[in-house]
C-alpha cells in the first residue's frame, strides 16, 4: 500500500507523520515552503528538498551522507517506527522523491506512503487544512543504507557497453531527444545513450493521482516489451521525476526496489 488516498488519510490522521514534499522546477517561480505556511494539511511538516540533500555538491537533490540524513530526520521528530505520508503541491509530484529517500535509508517499504493526488486532490475535496505550525520533538533516527538502490554516473558510463540494466529517463520526449533547452543552465541538450523515455506526466491523472495498475502496466510494456524485470534504473533532469516512475514501477512489479540515477541529467549533461 504504497499510496495511500485522501479519506483514508483524513480518517487515520491523528496516528500518521504527514510530511509536506512540496517543490517546484526553478523556472515556475513558486515557493514549496512559503506555499505550506500559507495552508498545510494538519500536522504536516515541511521538508525541504533542497536543503535536506547532499549540500557538499553543486549538484541538486543528491541523497545526503547517512549521519546527515539521521539528522535531518530527527530533528523533524520522526521515529523508525512511525507511519509516514508525505504528500505534495508540485506539477512534479516532488513527494516521491522524499519517498524514495526513505526507502533507501531503510525505513520500513510498509511504513512510508505518499498520498494520492496530493494536496491538489486533497483540496479539491474541500477536506480541512491550516497555518498551524506543529511543534516537534527531536528523537534518536536510525538510518541504513541500501546502496544498491543507488547508481553513480561511472556505473551509467560503464553500463552503456555491459547492458547489465535498463535506463529509462523521467522527463519529456522533447528534451530527451535534445529538441529543446534545458532547464537548468549549463547543461546540454539529450539523453544517456541507450536510454528509453516514460515521461511521468504519462502516468499521473489530470487530478494527480497515478493511473490505475492495468494503465501503468502497458504503459512499461510498450516501452519494454513484455519481460517485466527488476534490472530497471530511472533517471531525470535531478532525481525528483525519475522517483515518480520509480513508484509507479514499484505498484506493477512488488519485487522491485525502486533505483535511481542519483546526479541524473543534472550531472550527466554537464557542458
């Protein structure tokens, strides 16, 4: 039960962390954090992707070191035993993201959610929401680190010629295929070599839901046939989207444990 939905959240509320994942691409000119002051669901804390990443590269959103991460984590009052949701505001369904860290951080695959459609659904359903500020307690967080679920840019050189897994790329076709622009300056048009394309956006309802297994399903096939296999790797321009796919994987196979290219076309596109 990876994702979890808005009555059933509303419903458990008082026996759940809400964690608020909410970020935006730079060029929308939208703050996550000014955003959640504004309104939140009950009880949620912020967490900020930025800050709350590797702050010792120029590279956006890489998983910080282990000792960092029990730091942030406690510090936000967060327990290994606790049941977690973590929800967004973004187009870019930044929620997963924080999901996936996590996950590689060892937190029990049972015990982390992220809410279906977000705070766009949850809002849309007229359901309660505050400016209320919840004081936290600092607990004593215990991370381990799966590192397998990780992969490093020399692994993605080296699997270019070894085809040891597959690659598939989170954004959209135009810059996969280098027809437009980054994003980000400094960074050349493209895509790794031998990498498949789902753009995320493919697998999210209008309402930001994700679409339903069956959907999900042939979506994956037509991009890699029929075998359905764990030896998966997603990418991205910075290792957000490439974790909505990675989710989204997750629901159609359960024996896949979500990988991710972690300096993604932030770093493999370097000029």
């Amino acid at each position: 039960m990876t994702l979890v939905n808005t009555e059933w959240v509303e419903k458990n509320i008082q026996k759940l962390k809400i964690i608020d994942c909410s970020w935006h691409m730079p060029n929308v000119e939208r703050d996550g954090h000014k955003e959640y002051l504004e309104s939140h669901i009950e009880n949620a804390i912020f967490f900020n992707l930025d800050k709350n990443s590797d702050q010792n590269t120029d590279l956006p959103h890489m998983l910080a070191n282990k000792s960092d991460w029990e730091k942030i984590v406690s510090e936000i009052g967060i327990t290994n035993d606790d049941k977690i949701v973590i929800y967004d505001n973004s187009d870019v369904l930044s929620s997963c993201r924080c999901w996936y860290n996590f996950i590689y951080f060892g937190h029990n695959n049972n015990l982390v959610h992220v809410l279906d459609g977000g705070f766009k659904k949850w809002t849309s359903e007229g359901r309660p929401t505050t400016t209320k500020i919840l004081k936290t307690r600092t607990t004593k967080y215990i991370a381990s680190e799966k590192k397998n679920l990780v992969k490093n840019k020399s692994q993605i050189n080296a699997n270019i010629i070894e085809q040891e897994f597959k690659i598939i790329d989170a954004r959209n076709k135009e810059r996969f295929e280098g027809k437009v622009k980054e994003p980000r300056k400094g960074l050349r048009s493209g895509s790794i070599p031998k990498s498949l394309c789902i753009p995320y956006r493919e697998l999210i309802n209008d309402d930001n839901t994700f679409k339903n297994e069956k959907e999900i399903l042939n979506i994956f096939k037509n991009t890699l046939g029929e075998e359905i296999t764990t030896n998966i790797v997603f990418s991205c321009g910075s290792g957000v989207t490439a974790s909505v796919l990675a989710l989204a994987y997750s629901l159609i196979n359960n024996k896949y444990m979500p990988t991710i290219y972690d300096g993604s076309w932030a770093e493999y596109g370097k000029i």
